[in-house]
C-alpha cells in the first residue's frame, strides 16, 4: 500500500459508511482500509450517535473520484462530519490506518 494516497471520510452510522464506501469503490479505481468508528461524549446529541471512518486508497486522482462520490452519498443520508486527503502518507501515518476499534465494544 505504501506510496498510495488515502481519503479519509467520516460520517454518521454504520448505514451511511457502507453506502459510501461503496459509491467510492465503484466512482474510482479504489481499495478500502478497515473502518474505524468513535462515539463522541456528545452521542445523543447527533443525528446518529455512532461516527464511522472510512479509508479509501489509491492514486490520488481515483482517491479523489472515490471520495466526490461517496461524500454525494453521505450527505443524502446521514451526514459528513469531516473528510480529507493525504496524498503521501508517512511511514508512521500507514500504521495508523490499520487501527480500528470497530470490533471493539
């Protein structure tokens, strides 16, 4: 993977994440990283209180194609909290996108 741009979106709930990632996948020539996932103390104040990252790589063109698609997709259903992304990440950068605690309670 190394070498590789990655796009970062996060957005409200499980739902949402699935649907964009798949947007992405098909707009551009993309793999996907493990989603990651984070509940904010302020939960219940949000339309959903689960927040969910998804991890689009590739070049950075495709990156960027993925990531229009799939932002088109998230806001029609639950929202973006934030995107972006990094065209060459460092070596300690990589390490980090392998983390999730999406299989955790």
């Amino acid at each position: 993977m190394e070498h590789q741009a990655v796009g970062l979106l996060e957005v409200y709930g499980l739902v949402c994440a699935f649907l964009a990632a798949d947007a992405g996948c098909k707009a551009g020539n993309v793999t996907l990283e493990v989603f990651d996932k984070n509940k904010p103390a302020n939960a219940d104040e949000l339309p959903v209180p689960l927040l969910v990252t998804v991890k689009f790589r590739g070049a950075v063109s495709d990156v960027r194609e993925a990531m229009a698609a799939a932002e088109q997709v998230a806001r029609e259903t639950t929202g973006i909290v934030c995107t972006h992304i990094i065209p060459s990440p460092t070596e300690d950068t990589e390490k980090m996108l392998t983390i999730s605690a999406l299989d955790k309670d």
